[in-house]
C-alpha cells in the first residue's frame, strides 16, 4: 500500500503544501527505509523531484512507532506558485518491488472556502483516530459541511454531528454558520475496521457547492495473532514480532 496526502487540495499562490506519504509491504507492515521519490510537475511541464535520496523526502522519527501516531511516516514540503493543476507521480522502492501511484493539487488565485485537513496517513487499525478541518471562509457560509467516510468506519458520537449511512458510505455533516474571514474547526473520532492491509479513501469536504477535489487516503497497518498460552491471546503489530 502507497499512499499521499497534501493539507489542502486546492492552494492559492505562493503557499507551502505539506505532502505525507506512507509505505507499507505486502502484508502491511510499515516500510521505513523505502526509495521515496515524488515528481510533481507543474502547469508549465516543469517537474521537481523530492526523494529520500536527495534529502528532500523526510523519514519520521516516529515511523516505526507500534499504535497511535498522527506523524507521517514520510513527508515534504513543496512551493507552489501559478495556477493550474499539478500533477503528481510517487514511487517507492522497497524489498517488494516497485509501487507507483499518482495524483494531483489545484492552485486557484482565489477560494470560496480554504480547508486545511489534519489526520492520519497510516492507522493502526485497533484503535480509534482523529480527523480534524480548519476552514476558512472568503464569502459568508449558512448552511450544511457533508464529510464522507465508508460506511464500514465506526464513528465516534458528538454534539453537533449528525451521522447518515447512505450505501456503501457515512455521510458526516454540521451545520454551520461563518462569516466571511473567520475561520472555524471542525472534526470527528473514527475507528476503521481491523483489517489490512488496506486503503481506506474519505472526503472528499463538500460546503454547500464547493467540494475537496481530491480524496484523503488512509493506509491501514498489520495487525497479528499470537498464541501465549492455551488460555490467552496476544495482539500487536506484525512489525512488532
């Protein structure tokens, strides 16, 4: 499983992307020594190369760390600059093999709604996670957020959330109030289900019309078995033997 995430899915000019990026092996377990390379090319057909290798692609110092950590497991920064789409292509090297995946950012001159996503790029999936929005109005807001979610994540019951399972998918929303300027936080505790490995997709936001114009990608890491006794069972990571 490969996966990348940006704080934002549409940026204005001039603004830094926070870019995460997770890597786990065929039977999920986290990778923390992978060949990360990240082209990303821009409106001008011309790309940049952030990797591993030429130190521009960060290893956390938590990426081995067994259960709960918000920390990306690889991360980068990249300046964005004219408008357009950028188009960005990933690749990570690892005993497995080669695993390449792409997506995109927007850069507009202007947004209705600036949001700003923090949450996990790889879960442990025994325990429950945050996922948390800062939006920040240009024109004044009345109405309803919508957050989407599969319909297989439990979610934590809050004051001001109403949940609605539609389908395959928990559709999430608030109503809200916000006037041009001001900026508000929003978010909510899930708990996805304990399998892997897996990706999981979520969003994308929706305000009124406007919408994220990419998803949020969750890596989900190994979870193993191990017998103690003829009485008790153990679990933990299968990183973790």
């Amino acid at each position: 499983v490969l996966v990348i995430n940006t704080d934002k899915s549409i940026y204005t000019p001039n603004e830094d992307a926070f870019i995460a990026i997770g890597v786990l092996d065929d039977t999920g377990h986290m990778v923390c020594d992978a060949d990360v390379v990240l082209n990303i090319t821009d409106p001008n057909g011309i790309t940049t190369t952030l990797s591993t290798s030429n130190g521009k692609i960060k290893t956390s110092d938590e990426c081995s760390v067994l259960g709960v950590t918000n920390l990306p497991d690889y991360y980068t920064t990249y300046s964005v600059h004219g408008t357009g789409d950028y188009s960005l292509d990933l690749t990570a090297t690892t005993p497995n093999g080669v695993k390449t995946i792409k997506d995109n950012i927007v850069v507009n001159n202007s947004v209705p709604f600036d949001v700003k996503r923090d949450g996990p790029t790889r879960i442990y999936p025994l325990v429950p996670y945050t996922m948390s929005f800062t939006i920040t109005a240009n024109s004044e807001f009345n109405g309803k957020i919508v957050e989407y979610v599969p319909a297989s994540f439990a979610i934590t019951p809050q004051d001001g959330l109403d949940v609605k399972t539609v389908d395959n998918t928990k559709e999430l929303s608030w109503i809200v109030h916000i006037k041009n300027g001001d900026s508000i936080n929003l978010g909510y505790e899930f708990d996805a289900p304990d399998v892997s490995p897996e990706l999981f997709l979520v969003g994308p936001l929706q305000i009124g019309s406007f919408k994220e114009t990419r998803q949020w990608q969750i890596a989900s890491d190994a979870i193993a078995f191990v017998a103690v006794n003829s009485a008790t069972m153990t679990r933990f990571t299968a990183a973790n033997p």
